[in-house]
C-alpha cells in the first residue's frame, strides 16, 4: 500500500472524528467556555481559545473536516482551525516553514517516521501525564510512542498491524486447512512454505511443489506482498528471533544472525521456494490490495489491517496470523497526533488531543476495519469489542484479539523510538533490493552496509 494512499485513510478518520466532535460538550477550555459547551451554545469568541489542527487530505475531506470543525465550535466556544495539507509527502516541508516562521500548529498529524526528528527539535509537548492521570486510557504499547528519556510524545490515532489474508475457495480446491487465526498456533515456517507451494501453479497446472514445475510460467502464486518497505518487511526479523533495535532502544539486533536468515527467508519466496511474486523495498509491490490480489492470480497476501475494509462482503475471503519463524509476532504502524509545546493553549490543546484518541470518536472508521482500536481494553471488554468487530469477519476478529491479547505478538515498528532511524532506513534501502531480487545474498548485502548503519545508530540523533 503507498504511503500516501494510507495517509488517505487517516484523513477520513479524522473527517469521523471531527462529526462525532460536533456533538460533544465535555472538552470546554478553563477560561469560561465550559459554561457555554455545557449549553450547547458556545461562542467562539468566548475566551479566544483558537485550536490548530494540521492534518493531510483531498479537497473533498477538507470540505467535510471545514463543516464539522465549525459545528464543534458552536459546542465548546473552543474554535477548531483545521488546515489540510495534500497526501503527498509535503508535510515535513511545511512544518519546516512554519516551523521557521514561528507559527506551528496546537496539534497535527505526524508520520510515523518523524516525530523523533520533531521530538529532537525540542518542539512536541510531553504528554505523559494524560497517560498518568488516566485523562487517555492505557494505549496498547505499540501505539505509544516513547523518547529515548521514556516520556510520551505521541500515540497512534489507530492500530494498525500486518495480517495474512487468503482465498477461502483456492485452499479448498487445494484441500489445505485454512491458516490459523490463534498466535499460538501459527504455521511453522516449513509449513508455510510447503502450502505456499501447492497453492502455486504454472500454465501447465503444475504446482510448485511438483515435479516439472516451471516457475516462469507461474500462472497463479501461492504468496504475494502488498508492500515490502520497512514494517511489512522487518516482521519477518522480529519473528525469527532477531529485530531491528531492540525495544528499549539499547541493542542494535540488525546484524544478527537471527535478522540476517529472517530477511533472507522473505527473498527465498521469491527466487528459491518460488511461490511469492517479485518486490522490491518500495511501499507498492504492483499486486493492488489483498482484494485485488486474492480475486486474481493469488492464493494469500500479506498486508496491512486497513484491508480490513476492502474485504467487507466478500465471503471468498478470510485472514489469519502470519506465519513463525522462532516466534509468531506481527509488526504494527499507524501515523500519531502529536501536541506542539509552542502552543499557547497547551491544556486546551491537551484536552483536545484526550479526546481525539479515544476509540469512541472514530467508531464508524473502527467498524470499517480500516483502523483498529488503540485502546488495551477495546481488545478485552466484551462490549467494548462488540461495538466494532460486529461486521468483521469472524477469522479477522480472532487473528486481531489474538495479536493484541498475546504478550509481545505486536511488534512496535522501530521507526517510531529510533532517533537515527531514517538515516538508517535511506542506507538500507540503497542496496537491499538485491537481495530481494537474488542478485546477492541478504548476508553479502549486509555485511557491507551494516557497520555505516550501526554507526548511524549508535549517533543516537536524528540529524
């Protein structure tokens, strides 16, 4: 899935947030306009509170957020002023401006892979003690984003995990039992592969796991990849035993053994085992989405959880856990809100954001399956979950509890703790695409780029 695509998804959820905002009256300022939100008939003047809310999206969303931005005015006398940036990058370029210019948003989106550039510049407000305050409920670990000092700058406004989705109709006409959707009985690695095979097949009919097979001829795969950048590639590291850096921030694990044969066993279902289609360190792999995928020349499909609402009513499809290595784990994404501490209404700022990440306000987006909750108990309360898996697929409920209840399933995507993380990444994706390819080995490659990545690492700065 492109990047940009998925920043797309987050405006529409922010658009949902915004209309459920409208009708809320709880989140007045300190300065006389609780009085007025309480009676549904705030002025806007009431106390000068003015909100920045910096976000990316098309025309279309911007008119919606405009309209209920407006609305929640007229309820809390706290005026929301929603700027929209196009989905195509620009954002950092932006910042940077206003940044210079010394006027920042109160609030914003940020990617995933810049708030601790931002954090570095000493611009984002510590929002820990609306985690310690219980003001924001306990996130799940791997949407709260921490400093290298462990305060918390950020959550993400969604969950968003890799999930592997299949063709109910190809297993069966394979007669292999569909994938699980409990962590803890997830495929072993060898029988991952040895289904993968019979679920590929060349013109002739052949499968990959017959005699005869010709892989240049492979007419329907067994696997493909909706993206192979970063977390959809760095799970399989975490799963055989290895990682990026290791949750704390203190161990570099890139060039271990366990991540070398992790990230090899990814380009070996491409160029030896023959049942993947070709990628590239880019986030599209030309496959489309899991729909796309699985109702053409597909038999499973590695993507994100946002496909969630591309499968809605499509009964040929079902999603389970994806496959172990050492060890059954997924790896998570989601853009976060982030405060900016040059606010002149920190609280203000503060409370807004309490409410923004509540699960509560973006229901209709959690219902869609295009986000899942950020919210520990949303994967726990039995009500709470009734309010947004009632119209997922009954695999899908069961592959996302069963990640978010098992301890250390999802893995927290480097990008956001790692203060040199995107120095590291441009490095990486320099020279991985040929091992993805099969020119080299994911040893040679790493052997020669690994010690300029660790150095960047062990700078412990972004810039």
């Amino acid at each position: 899935m492109r990047f940009g695509k998925r920043k797309l998804v987050l405006s529409l959820a922010l658009t949902l947030a915004f209309s459920t905002l409208a009708g809320c009256s709880g989140n007045s300022d300190t300065s006389g306009n609780a009085k007025n939100a309480a009676a549904g008939n705030g002025d806007p003047s009431a106390g000068g509170i003015t909100l920045e809310l910096l976000y990316w999206g098309d025309d279309v969303q911007k008119q919606l957020v405009e309209s209920a931005a407006e609305k929640y005015t007229a309820d809390t006398g706290v005026k929301i002023n929603a700027q929209v940036l196009p989905a195509d990058g620009t954002f950092d370029t932006f910042i940077q401006t206003r940044l210079q210019s010394g006027e920042l948003p109160d609030i914003s989106y940020m990617g995933e892979a810049d708030i601790q550039k931002y954090n570095e510049m000493g611009i984002l407000e510590d929002i820990s003690d609306l985690l310690a305050d219980g003001t924001i409920p306990e996130k799940l670990p791997a949407i709260t984003i921490h400093t290298p000092e462990q305060k918390v700058i950020g959550v993400g406004l969604s969950n968003q995990m890799e999930l592997l989705f299949y063709s109910k109709s190809k297993f069966d006409e394979a007669g292999i039992s569909y994938p699980p959707t409990k962590v803890e009985e997830a495929w072993e690695w060898d029988t991952f592969v040895s289904n993968a095979k019979k679920l590929t097949k060349d013109s002739s009919g052949k499968t990959a796991a017959d005699a005869g097979f010709d892989a240049a001829l492979t007419e329907n795969y067994g696997l493909g990849f909706t993206a192979g950048r970063e977390f959809h590639h760095f799970w399989a590291a975490n799963a055989n035993g290895g990682g990026i850096v290791s949750p704390d921030g203190k161990e570099f694990q890139w060039d271990t053994p366990q991540t070398t044969e992790g990230i090899q066993k990814l380009a070996d279902l491409v160029n030896k085992d023959k049942v993947a289609s070709a990628f590239s360190y880019t986030w599209s792999s030309g496959i489309g989405s899991a729909v796309d995928a699985l109702s053409g020349g597909y038999a499973m499909a590695v993507s994100g959880s946002w496909d969630l609402a591309n499968i809605k009513g499509n009964e040929d499809i079902g999603v389970g856990v994806l496959p172990k290595m050492e060890k059954a784990v997924t790896m998570n994404a989601g853009a976060p809100l982030v405060v900016y501490n040059t606010s002149k209404h920190i609280e203000e700022a503060k409370k807004f954001y309490a409410y923004m990440v509540n699960p509560e306000n973006s229901l209709d987006l959690l219902k869609s399956g295009a986000w899942l909750p950020n919210q520990a108990d949303w994967y726990t309360d039995p009500a709470l979950i009734d309010q947004w898996t009632a119209d997922l697929p009954a695999s899908a409920k069961e592959t996302i509890l069963s990640y978010a209840t098992t301890e250390g399933a999802i893995v927290q995507w480097p990008a956001y703790y790692v203060p040199a993380y995107l120095k590291m990444n441009t490095e990486y994706e320099k020279s991985i695409d040929q091992a993805l390819s099969g020119q080299k080995s994911v040893k040679e490659i790493y052997d020669a780029i690994m010690p300029a990545i660790k150095s960047l690492w062990e700078s412990g700065k972004v810039s």
